[in-house]
C-alpha cells in the first residue's frame, strides 16, 4: 500500500484509495509520525510524489482536507512533502527538503522540547540546523496555534 502512493502509473483515484485505507490503519494511529514512510526519499520520486499530491488535490478538492489533516499530525510528511529549502551554492535554487535520518531524530527531539525546556543546537555548516529550527515552528504556527517563540 505504501509503495503504491509513490508509484508509476496511479492514478488519482489510487492516491485517494491509498491515503483513506492509510488513514484507517489502527497501527497508523499508534506512531509519533504515522504518515512518513508514505514520503519517498529519492529525489525524482520525491518530486513526483509532490505532484501527484497536487494533481490529486486539484482533480479531487475533497483531498485537499485529507493532506492537510495529514501534515497537521506529522511534521516529517509535512517537511519532506510540502517544504523547500533554498540552496545557495553553488548555484543558488530551491529544492525539496528531503530529510536524512539524523535531521528526523532531531526535528522530533525539537518538536518534543519545544514549550516545555530550553534547547541549544550545536550546529556546523550544511546539516540543516536552521531549516530544521524554522521546519518545526512554522508547522506549529500553522497547525497548531498559541505558541511563542524566542530564536537566539
């Protein structure tokens, strides 16, 4: 079922009859991130996966709530299927923010701590410390309102 949300050749109505039978999983409901290993993490496929969101969503306005609902309850499905990233070297563009599996460990630990302690980031150049600080408190302020936040 997961492989078939990021296949060749679905159509709309697979997207549809893939992200429902997802969604009614009672294993789904029990996981931090229950919609992320739906995200393909090559590039191309990456890439064709956000299309197909949209296409469905635009052929079936009905989705549109689904998807939302989806990002709203997990941040890495969000990021690694809504948010880009700009990259300025060497030539500046923008590209998917595709996560590694270190910037999920850390996207959740500062999902966790945000609200409730302080947290120092440690941080060289190109990890992605700044996209991950400002992935997570831009999905707060979206979904999930009533949050402040100081950024040092």
């Amino acid at each position: 079922m997961i492989e078939t949300l990021a296949g060749p050749g679905m159509s709309s109505r697979d997207v549809e009859n893939a992200v429902l039978a997802l969604q009614n999983q009672e294993l789904r409901t029990q996981k931090r991130w229950p919609y992320y290993d739906l995200v393909p993490k090559e590039i191309h496929a990456n890439l064709d996966f956000r299309e197909r969101i949209i296409h469905s969503c635009n052929r079936r306005p009905h989705l549109r709530h689904k998807f939302w609902s989806m990002a709203k309850r997990d941040l890495l499905f969000h990021i690694n299927s809504f948010e880009w990233i700009y990259e300025p070297r060497p030539k500046p563009m923008d590209l998917p923010f595709i996560t590694y599996p270190f910037q999920d460990e850390s996207l959740t630990t500062i999902r966790n701590v945000l609200g409730y302690k302080d947290l120092v980031i440690e941080k060289s150049r190109d990890m992605g410390a700044s996209w991950m600080v400002i992935s997570v408190l831009e999905w707060l302020w979206q979904f999930h309102g009533r949050y402040s936040f100081l950024v040092l």
